[in-house]
C-alpha cells in the first residue's frame, strides 16, 4: 500500500437464524469451543486491526456489525458474560442480506477507503486471507475470495436432465469480499434483484469487474451442526 493508507472498513454481516443448526439460537451466538462464533469471527479481524510499530504501517480496521435489531440485546449480554467488548459499530439489519450490507455501508461516513463484507459466521477466516483481500481491492478495485470446487459437478436443466462441466472452470465463493468504497457506494445505489446471493453478484451487475483471490477450505461458513466436525471444532448447543 502507498504511503497514505487507505482507510479500512469491515462489514460484519450475521442475522442468521439456529432452524438449520436445530437450535433455538441463533448460529452466530452459538458457542464455539467456549466463545460465541461470531465473537471467533471478530478476533480474527481484530487480528490484523491494530496499527503496526511504525507510523503508517498499518491502518487500523473499522468493524460495523449488522444484527438484527431484535437480537442487539443478546449480543451485549453474551459479551459481558465473556468479557469480550471490541471497538465494534452496531447496526441494524434489513430483511435481506442486500438491505443489511446496505445498512452497513450507510453507517460509514467515509467517502474513500476499502471495505470488506464478510459472513459472520465464518469464524476460521485466516488474517492472512483478511490481509490479501484489502491489498488486492487496493490494487483493482476488488478482491473475491474463492476455493477450487474439488467434486464432480453436474448442471440440471428444468427439464430434470443433467449434464457433467468443467469443474475446472468453477469456483466455490467466500467472504471477505473487498472492494474500493466508492465503487461499493454506487454499486448499492441499484435497485436490488433476486439473484443478489453475495455483493460479488451485486458490483458485476452494476458494471464493475472482479478478481478473484485464493481463499481456504477451512473458511467454511457455518450452517449446520456437521459444519462443526473439523479439527478445533466443538460447539455448545445448551
């Protein structure tokens, strides 16, 4: 990064509910080997948030957390029960992810900068992927992070017929999902389309190109109780 950075911003989206967890919590408040998931979630940006030894060396990373309103109360609760009270900026969320980004990106004043969105339930995030993603949307703007699809892939068609691809020519798509702020802005001006899965669909449909970065296997986000079944991984469903 050049001499001036880039301020840095972090969108941590997580109102996920506990149905496919088969749990009555919320899956972002979930305990994971003793802490709530999305708290994991947050250290690992925290990791990299702290300025360097230097002057410049590093610039410290603004998080918003998006919430569901509703949930606001049980998230202060849980972090005074594990001590745990980060320099977050809370949010409400909408009823879609399209909606809550978009409460979030409102809730930055900042007219430059780089900001990254990343699932709140993805609590294995390395900071080194964290790191790529800011440094590569520095460079072009955008920064998607993505796995290889390691299984056979087939396409069925509405007729029920299927077909065997190229899994070569796929990617399995992660968050952080980077991109430069002000492109981000005029990308979440549009009007939202059904087919908005992630922000990555949302800046292609509004003109902007994106690079992809190579994620982790490990940057799994969590879904279902088997999605815990990984070395280091044990949750607490009480």
């Amino acid at each position: 990064m050049n001499s001036q950075p880039d301020q840095l911003f972090a969108i941590i989206v997580a109102g996920g509910s506990g149905s496919r967890m088969k749990s009555d919590v919320p899956k972002q408040f979930l305990l994971l080997n003793g802490k709530p998931i999305l708290q994991h979630t947050i250290e690992r940006f925290l990791a990299i948030s702290s300025p360097g030894d230097q002057p410049g060396q590093r610039t410290a990373i603004q998080l918003i957390l998006v919430l569901p309103a509703s949930d606001f109360t049980t998230w202060q609760a849980l972090c005074e029960q594990h001590n745990f009270h980060p320099p977050v900026q809370m949010v409400a969320g909408g009823a879609t992810r399209f909606q809550s980004v978009r409460n979030g990106l409102n809730a930055i004043d900042a007219v430059k900068g780089l900001v990254a969105v990343h699932d709140g339930v993805r609590p294995f995030v390395s900071p080194t992927i964290i790191q790529s993603s800011f440094e590569t949307a520095a460079r072009t703007g955008s920064a998607v992070t993505c796995v290889p699809v390691k299984d056979s892939v087939r396409v069925v068609t509405a007729d029920g017929v299927s077909q065997a691809v190229d899994r070569a020519q796929y990617r399995l798509v992660q968050t952080p999902q980077t991109f430069a702020l002000n492109l981000f802005r005029q990308a979440f001006q549009i009007k939202e389309q059904p087919f908005f899965t992630d922000c990555a669909s949302v800046m292609e449909y509004s003109g902007f190109p994106i690079t992809l970065i190579e994620g982790s296997y490990d940057n799994i986000k969590i879904t279902t109780p088997d999605d815990l079944r990984q070395p280091g991984g044990s949750a607490d469903y009480s």
